[in-house]
C-alpha cells in the first residue's frame, strides 16, 4: 500500500503505521527518520541537511524533497510505503504529486486521523521517552509504564518527559499544526483521494483503512 498518514501531533500517526506495515510489508517513512539517515549516510544531500540542522535551521522543502525523492527509490519502497506526518504544508504537497508523478508511483489514498484535542493532550502529556538516542523507547505512564519507574526495560537509561510534550508544548504544537498542516485535509479532499477516520482506536483506523483499500 501506498498512503499518506495525516493527524495532529499525538493522533496515533506511528502507532498505525507500525500495524500496517505488518500486513504487507511497506516501509514507514517520515521526514525525521529520513534526514537523519542522510545524515548518517553522509552523502551529498545528507551534508547539506546537516549543515542546516546545526545552525538551528528548518532544511528547505527543495532538500527535503531531494532526500525524499531518493528515498522514494530505495528497494525497500516497492512493497509500498507510508509516509508519517508528512507533506506538513500545501507548497510540500504540491512538490509531492509532482514527485509522485515523475517516479510514476499512484497513491492508495490519503488518510486523515481525526481525535479530539483532549484525547490528544492526555495521551501525550502522559508520554515519556527514553533518553538514550539509539533507544528512544516511548512509554506512557497510564497505559504502558516503563516496569521500574523513570527507567528503560530496553537499556535501562533515564526514561523522561520531552520538553515538547508538556501541556503548555503541545497546545502551541497543535496551534502550528492547525495552522499549516490542517490545511492538507481540505487540499486532498479536493484531489479525491482522502479518508477522513474520526476514532481514537488504532485497530479501528486500521480496520476502516483496509476495508477503503479492501484488503
């Protein structure tokens, strides 16, 4: 399958792709997990990311969709993929069916995972991340604790709360994310090719995302 996963920070964007790259094989991909990985590959693109990121700046569509093009045509893409919070503007949008064009690949659809401001704020307040950077481990203090508090069961590092998922963080986040990405929704419901799934259930957008692809 090949899908685009829109939803506000804390929408169940990872969580869904993680099932449903079980059911045949398509490869989650999202703009941080790619720029970090052109980094550590150190190639051209990769360098010109870095330089970026280190002087504290946002790297420029132009290069994200470089790296995503690039990307788009690794081996492991032909089993399909799904693209985790990104486009995140219209400009990348665009850029994006014009890439999708030149590599001649079709989308499946575009879902969009809507979930109520407080379920979002409760989930992610509640959330702690491991520390260690080759971790990263993701807990939730209501739902699935670390077994020893403020410790990883994977590698026993710290477990923390990020300093971007405090209540005050993430109501700017959702600020920025109304503001610039929610536009995406009316943008592909005009292009034809949006689910809109309104459930907080992982299994039930998953489920509502086969039946749409019927598989």
């Amino acid at each position: 399958m090949r899908l685009i996963l829109l939803g506000a920070p804390g929408a169940g964007k990872g969580t869904v792709a993680k099932m449903l790259t079980a059911i045949d094989g398509s490869v989650q991909i999202s703009t941080g997990d790619i720029l970090r990985a052109a980094v550590k590959a150190g190639n051209e693109l990769g360098q010109q990311a870095e330089a970026f990121m280190k002087a504290g700046d946002l790297v420029p569509d132009t290069l994200i969709m470089d790296i995503m093009k690039e990307r788009l045509q690794a081996d492991d893409c032909k089993a399909g993929f799904l693209l985790d919070g990104f486009p995140r503007t219209i400009p990348q949008a665009q850029a994006l069916k014009t890439l999708l064009v030149d590599l001649e690949i079709s989308l499946d659809a575009v879902v969009s995972l809507d979930v109520p401001k407080e379920v979002i704020l409760d989930r992610l307040t509640t959330r702690r991340t491991c520390e260690n950077p080759d971790c990263n481990a993701i807990y939730n203090i209501k739902s699935s604790p670390p077994k020893q508090e403020g410790i990883c069961d994977k590698c026993g590092s710290k477990v923390v709360q990020r300093d971007d998922e405090t209540e005050e963080a993430i109501s700017k986040r959702l600020d920025v994310y109304n503001a610039k990405t929610a536009p995406l929704v009316e943008f592909y419901d005009q292009e034809g090719s949006l689910l809109r799934v309104n459930a907080t259930s992982s299994e039930v957008v998953v489920a509502a995302i086969r039946n749409k692809l019927e598989i």
